[in-house]
C-alpha cells in the first residue's frame, strides 16, 4: 500500500475534487471546500491512495481571552476499504504535529461512547477519555429568528 498523508493548504482544491465514495458523509462540495481551505483556522488532513483521497481528518484551531489555542477535531473518515489499516490514527497524527505548531496544547474530540470504532481509534492515541458525562446540545438556528423561541 503506496498511501500518503498530507495537510491540505488554499492551493489543494482539487485535490477533494477524487474522493472515494464513503469517505466523507455527503459529496464533496466545491465551493465549500474552497470556502474551507481558505480559512486559516480549518484545518484537513487527507490520506491519498492512487490519487484518490481514502480518509480525511478535519479541525478547527481555536483562541480564547484567557487560554492558549486549542485543536478541536470535527471529524474522522477513512473508506471502508481502508480500515483498520492505521490511517485513522495517522490523520490524526499529522493533525496533531499542524496543531503544535500552531501553538496549541491540547486538542480534543467528542464522540458517542457507543461508537465503538471511534472509541477504538481515540482510545489508541495517548490521549485522556474525560470521567464525565458529556452531552451535546444541538440547536437548529434555521428554525426560527431566534433558537430560544424553538424550546417548548
């Protein structure tokens, strides 16, 4: 397996213009891809196997006033041919080594504890699973001028 992994930059559009199939959760979009390459806090990391992106890693680094920056990763997608082959966990990798040299110190993830090949993946890495509970709010700011209407 000849697979190699890089960050995409601005100039890397047409690189997500071969994607395999099941890699992302939609088509690939243009004009988003565009839009997200050319931001400076996205961040994506592909796996490219005969030109064909098989997996992706995606990110956003973050400030706060009173913190240094932060790696959040949005999302992880390798093509069923290709797992459980240690992708994954190199997208991840090359995330991690972009983050520090941003200058952050910490990047984090949420997943659902019954995702068991996320857990699996996560767990290998040399990272921390948090003691809490976590839980996610969604709101649906399509739904009304103002969320907070939405609730009952």
């Amino acid at each position: 397996m000849s697979i190699t992994f890089r960050a995409l930059t601005r100039d890397d559009e047409a690189v997500l213009q071969a994607v395999a199939p099941d890699v992302f959760d939609k088509a690939v979009s243009s004009v988003l891809a565009s839009e997200f390459l050319r931001d400076p806090r996205h961040h994506i990391t592909v796996a490219i196997d005969d030109g064909i992106v098989i997996g992706f890693a995606s990110a956003v680094h973050y400030v706060h006033p009173d913190k240094p920056p932060e790696l959040w990763i949005n999302e992880v997608g390798v093509a069923e041919s290709h797992r459980r082959q240690g992708v994954a966990r190199q997208l991840l990798r090359l995330l991690f080594d972009l983050a520090r040299s941003l200058g952050c110190l910490h990047a984090w993830v949420l997943t659902d504890r019954g995702n068991s090949s996320a857990v699996k993946l996560y767990s290998s890495l040399p990272g921390v699973a948090s003691p809490r509970e976590s839980l996610m709010f969604e709101f649906d700011l399509d739904a009304a001028d103002d969320p907070a209407q939405v609730c009952p």
